[in-house]
C-alpha cells in the first residue's frame, strides 16, 4: 500500500510540477524589471486594463443619458411641432421642481408605498403558488395533463381584461388590484419553472438515484436546484409583467398608487407630474428586477453569469 | 452459476446469467444484447470491451437497476436487482456532478442520503477528498474543475457510501490521453484499497488490459460474450508494463477481436478485404486457451 500511495503522489506532481514552474517564472518576469514600484498605482493600472471595457460602456451609457436630457430639454423650452406635439409636454426641469414639490408630501409617498405593498403582495403570492405548481406539473404527468389546458386558455387573456371581472370577484378594489399584479406574474413564473423543468438532466437524476436518494430527495435535491436559474427567470419577467399590470390597474380602478398618480395628474393638469408618475414607475420597475437577479446571485453561487 | 467453493468473507460478487435486452421503438423492438453471462467475483477488477453500440452500456445499466432484462436474470450478491440503489456506485462518462453542491456536497450527497450526520458526513468526505487528492478543491463548484478532477470527483462520490460495486461507463472516454493515465492510476489505488468489485465498461483495450483482472469481449449488436480473457499481469501494475510481450501479445489478441466485430458493426461488405490485412496472432497464450 505504501507503493502505491507513492506511486500516485508522484503521478500528480508530474502532472502540476511543469505548470507551477510556467507560472511562477512568468511572473517573475512581470515584476523584476520594475525594482520596487509603487504597488497602488500598478494595481490602479492593471485595473484599468482589465475593466476597460465596463468602464467604456459606463462613460457612453453616460453620455447617452445626458443627449437624451439634452434633447428633451431642447424640445420642450422650443414647444417643437413636428407631427408629435411637445407644446404641453413639461420639460426636465419643471419635472425636477415637480420632484422637489413632491418630496416634501406625504400623499406622494403614500401613492408610492402602496404601489410597493401591491406589487409584494401580488408578486410574492403568484411566485408562491407558481413555483410549487411549475414544479408538480413538470415531475408528475397526471396533475400536468389536468392544469396544462386550463392554464394554457387562461394565459393569453391579458391581465388587464380581467379588470372588470376581478372587481366583480373581489369585495374590495385593493384586493382586486393585487389579484390583477397576481394574475400578470404568475404565467410568465409557471411557464419558466415549467421549462426547467422539461430540461433537468436525467442523467443527474439517475446519479442521484445511485446514491440512495428517493422521490422527495431528487425533488428537493436535483429537480428543484437544476430548475433555479429558469425560475428566475420567471421571476424576473413576471416581475416586470407585475408593475405593467399595477399601472393599468391602478389607472382604471385605483384610488391611490403612483399609476393612479400619473392619471390623476392628467386629469388635474398637473403636467409634470405626468413625467414625474412615469419615471417614477420606471425608476421602481428597475430597482424591482435588480432585487430579484440580485436574490438570484445569492440563492445560487454556482451559476457565474 | 453453481458454486463449488464457499462464498467468500467480502461481498460484491455480480452475476449476469444469460442477459437478454430489447428497446421497444417505433420500428419494433431492436435487440441490444441477445445472450450475455458475466460474472464478478468480490474485489474483483472485470472490463467489458467491444465495439460501439454492441450494448455495454445497455449491460451496466442493467446492473445499475435503469433497465429490466427481456430474458435472463441479474442479481448482486444472490439478490435480483430492484431499481437503483447505493450497494451500486455508478460513475458516468459525461461526470454528472451536481453543479449546485461544491465538490465536497457532491460527496457527501450519498451519505446525507443515508441520514448520516454532519460530523461523520464530513469526515467520511474529507479523507475520500484526501485519498483523491482534491482537498484543495473542497470548496470549489464543479463548473470551475478540469474533466480530470471532475471525474475524481465523480469517482469519491459514487465511492462515499461504500457500495458493494462499483459500475463504471467508460469514465475516462472524455479526457486527453496523460489524464487517463493518471486516473487509471488513481481508480486502481482506490479499488485496492477499499477493496470493492469494479465493472469496468470501455473501448480502450490498453485501458481494460491495464486495469483489470479479467477482460469480456463482446460481439457487434446485438451483443453475446465473444471472449472472456483473463490478465495474468502482477499488481501492483505499472505504466511500464505496457511494453511488456505479455501485455502486448494480449493486446494484439484482444484488438484482433475487436477488429472483427467492428467491421461486422459497421457493414459486412468489408469482410473479405478487411480481414485479408489481419492476422490474429495469439502471443498470449491465456488467450489461446480461452478461445
Ligand atoms: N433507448 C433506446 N432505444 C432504442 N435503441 C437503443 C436505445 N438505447 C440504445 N439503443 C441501441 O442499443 C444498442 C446498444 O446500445 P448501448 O448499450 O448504448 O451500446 P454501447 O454502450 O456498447 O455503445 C445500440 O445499437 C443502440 O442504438
Ligand atoms: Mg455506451
């Protein structure tokens, strides 16, 4: 036994032994000629080497935004009419004094926090019953062969057209707003979790089935992990689907939330609060989807993207 | 199939008696694997050569507990095989790591499977991941390893529970040549060590000449054992040997078969040519007696 265990170490320093000597060679080369440099400004240096490009799309993506202010701006103060009318469209700083204005008000906010609270619920609620779901009917044929019709004539109504029944369903207009955020994620997370799914690896299902693991285990362990990147995808879309639903909602039956707030604004007049509403909406879609790839970062460490 | 020694202490032994396998599909059924009997004793090393497509795979898997005989019997340890289990390790060509779990989780998958605790799960994992030598690597996810390590992994795992067989489908068929080297190395230290029955499925006949204590040939599909070779070679082997006259004499047999049912596996046209340009020359004389 003793032989053999030397046999095998001495085939495994064979196998690194001329790698280790690469690299450390190289970097001697790197750094002799240098004497003793200045250690931050050589790692500033090669950490803008390596980040040029990020760095690149940063400064255009900025300089992007500025034309885009720019021309805004341009097209607003000189009330261009060019088949499009810019005569009452607010320009970007009646739209800033318009923020400021807002700050300093309560009901904005609570326009704002409502939004949030519906969009939580209603998302929360359908990636609850969604994944669960996705996860039953891609693993068991029966319940797939049941709900699959069901759903697929129940998907292309937009969650929109269901403004009118949801307020017949529901006893009050909150409840039916979160059911129409509900029903605007909960498709596109079904259909994801469906897809992963469909392309779990059998391969790694038999592996685990070799190693003494059974129906709820390749669930918990294999069928659920494997489907993770898909679900979030789900999560995402659905989550963008969400706030879309929200708006309309909110515009057709709401009496608070920021889409509320941008209609209103409309009918008070209140142009710059039109721009501010829809920013606003935009600026809280982006942050929504931030936390949601960034919950998916840390739920999965092992899918580097 | 009957024993006239006393079974012996250790366990594992592997019996495959006039194994028949058909796919069902479309066109009817197609027979992969028409009259296979192999056998396994306890701590012992077999390959199973043969041509691609010649139902190998269709065997392990069999035995794995994936597919169910048409004809014919399968059993481990006098027991017919149920479905998959852990007294039956599995390595798989394409690694099959869970890409979820780091190196180490991948390891202890099997025994957390068997509700053992942390403590144990760990240690058990981390002497398996030292015998490997891939400590360094605990922590890492399998998408960061080379095939080489991943395999390693591959193989610690299905070795963690402590099967009673270790089924291997050409687990070395994806990696360069001096990767295979050291892996063969590497599976033939662990097996002596833990002292477990190996079923070795592979077209590299060096490979199954090298590893193993005994070689089954088998035909072009639908496949029947051909040969049955054993491999006189001493242990502990080394890369040297494969110079020897022993081994290369072996090699050229076993090679002179393969090249038969190749050539039948890719058409019968080519018989008549083909054949003109082999010679089968039986330097070793284990095969001579065998055939
Ligand atoms: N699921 C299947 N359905 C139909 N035919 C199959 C199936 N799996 C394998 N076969 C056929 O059975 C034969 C044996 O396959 P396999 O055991 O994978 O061969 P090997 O591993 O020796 O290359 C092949 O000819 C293959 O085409
Ligand atoms: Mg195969």
């Amino acid at each position: 036994m003793k032989v053999e265990t030397f046999a095998l170490r001495r085939e495994q320093q064979t196998a690194t032994g001329p790698e280790i000597g690469a690299e450390t060679s190289h970097v001697r080369t790197v750094q002799s000629p240098a004497g003793a440099p200045p250690q931050l400004a050589a790692y500033l240096r090669r950490w803008l080497a390596l980040n040029r490009r990020g760095l690149r799309a940063v400064l255009i993506g900025a300089i992007s935004l500025a034309l885009f202010l720019l021309a805004w701006h341009l097209l607003t103060e000189n009330r261009v009419v060019f088949f499009i009318r810019f005569t009452n469209v607010p320009s970007p700083s009646a739209v800033y004094e318009s923020l400021t204005r807002a700050m300093q008000d309560s009901t904005f906010f609570t326009h704002v926090v409502l939004s949030c609270r519906r969009i939580l619920f209603g998302f929360s609620l359908a990636a609850l019953i969604a994944v669960p779901l996705g996860l039953v009917m891609g693993r068991f044929r029966v319940a797939h062969e049941i709900l699959f019709p069901v759903m697929e004539v129940l998907r292309p109504i937009p969650a929109i057209a269901w403004v009118p029944m949801a307020i017949m369903l529901w006893p009050t207009n909150e409840q039916s707003i979160i059911y129409i955020t509900f029903l605007g994620s909960f498709f596109p997370i079904l259909v994801n979790t469906l897809h992963g799914m469909s392309l779990v690896d059998p391969v790694l299902v038999r592996a685990a089935q070799c190693l003494g693991a059974r129906e709820v285990s390749i669930f918990r362990e294999v069928y659920f992990p494997a489907s993770l990147p898909h679900i979030f995808t789900g999560l995402t879309v659905g989550m963008g689907v969400a706030w879309v639903s929200l708006i309309a909602a909110e515009m057709i039956s709401g009496q608070f939330g920021i889409g509320y707030f941008t209609w209103e604004a409309y009918s008070l007049v209140q142009y710059a609060d039109i721009a501010l509403g829809m920013i606003c909406i935009g600026v809280l879609g982006l942050g929504s989807s931030a936390l949601i790839r960034g919950l998916g970062r840390l739920v999965m460490p092992w899918n580097r993207t | 199939m009957n024993i006239m020694t006393p079974t012996p202490p250790s366990k594992g032994r592997v019996d495959v008696d006039n194994f028949a396998l058909s796919y069902d599909t479309l066109e009817g059924p197609v027979e992969a694997v028409s009259n296979a009997s192999i056998h396994v004793n306890p701590g012992e090393f077999v390959s199973i050569v043969g041509p691609s497509g010649c139902g190998k795979s269709t065997l392990l898997n069999a035995v794995a507990g994936f597919l169910k005989p048409t004809r014919g019997g399968v059993t481990v340890d006098g027991e017919p095989i149920d479905g998959p289990g852990a007294d039956r390790g599995m390595v798989f060509q394409q690694y099959s790591l869970f890409p979820w779990k780091t190196v180490k989780g991948n390891v202890e998958f099997g025994l957390k499977m068997k509700h053992l605790d942390k403590s144990s799960r760990d240690r058990a994992a981390r002497t398996l991941l030292g015998l490997a030598g891939l400590t360094a690597f605990e922590n890492k996810y399998p998408d960061s390893l080379s095939g080489g390590m991943k395999q390693r992994v591959g193989i610690v795992r299905a070795l963690a529970t402590g099967p009673k067989v270790l089924l291997l489908d050409e687990p070395f068929g994806a990696l360069d040549a001096q990767t295979r080297v050291i892996m063969q190395q590497i599976l033939t230290n662990m097996w002596q060590r833990l002292k477990i029955s190996v079923l070795f499925v592979t077209h590299d006949i060096d490979e199954a000449i090298f590893l193993s204590d005994r070689v089954y040939c088998m035909t072009a599909r639908p496949g029947s054992i051909k040969a049955e070779i054993t491999i006189p070679l001493e242990r502990p082997r080394h890369q040297s040997m494969m110079m020897s006259s022993e081994f290369l004499g072996l090699r050229r047999g076993l090679m002179s078969l393969i090249r038969e049912e190749s050539i039948k596996a890719m058409g019968g046209e080519l018989n008549d040519l083909a054949l003109d340009g082999l010679s089968i020359d039986l330097h070793g004389q284990s095969l001579a007696d065998v055939l």
